[in-house]
C-alpha cells in the first residue's frame, strides 16, 4: 500500500530565494499560501525575488478579489476589494524597487568624461 504524500514541502529560511520571496508576500506560517514549487515557479518567470514576490501577491489579490468579495454578515465583515487593493499596491512598490535595482546596475546615469579631442594629435608629434 502506497504512503499518500504529504504536504509539498517549504522553505522558511530567509537565505534563500525561495524564503526571501516568503519573506516579502509574508508567507512565513504554516499552512503556507505557496509551496516551494509555485514560489520557485514565480521565480522561474519573473527573474528575481522582488518581480516574483510582486507576482505572488498579484496572484494572492486576484484570489481575495475573486473569493472573499465584500460581505458583512451580523457583526463580522470583510472587504476582498480593499485587501485586494493593498496587495496590488505593494506589488507595485516591489515592482518599483526592482526596476530601480536594474537601473543601478546596469549604470544608466550622468557620467562626466574628460575628453580632450586633440590628444591623438599631440601623440602623433
């Protein structure tokens, strides 16, 4: 008789891309929103961990929109369109953050050269 496989397994440590991801959505408790196969996934199409962060809260907000709605019912409430708003703004922020990180290192910017135009012309003499 075969053993029915668990839960797939996740990453908590915060050293690793996976976990840094975690980190960022805060999906840091068990049971986990992601396993590690749909966060490396996430990683896998976007590149980097704050792209893929941003698409794991992208994914998340679509699913509290979808799901939780805005329900009030005796004295408890919720508001999926609201949470969900916040979630796609911070993806947007992280979003913000990578694009500057890309622009940093690649050096796009202002750099001041000394150019002297007949240099050439007084090695030649």
């Amino acid at each position: 008789m075969p053993i029915p496989a668990g839960p797939d397994p996740i990453t908590l440590n915060p050293t690793t891309t996976i976990g840094q991801v975690r980190l960022l959505i805060t999906d840091t408790t068990e049971p986990a929103l992601f396993d590690d196969n749909q966060i490396d996934a996430f990683l896998t199409m976007e590149g980097n961990v704050k792209l893929a962060a941003a698409a794991a809260l992208e994914t998340i907000a679509t699913s509290e929109a979808l799901v939780s709605k805005r329900i009030t019912t005796q004295d408890l409430s919720t508001d999926g369109p609201a949470v969900s708003k916040e979630l796609r703004a911070r993806a947007a922020a992280l979003r913000q953050q990578a694009a500057a990180e890309v622009e940093v290192a690649d050096g796009f910017g202002l750099e001041i050269v000394d150019f002297d135009p007949y240099a050439a012309y007084r090695d030649r003499l």
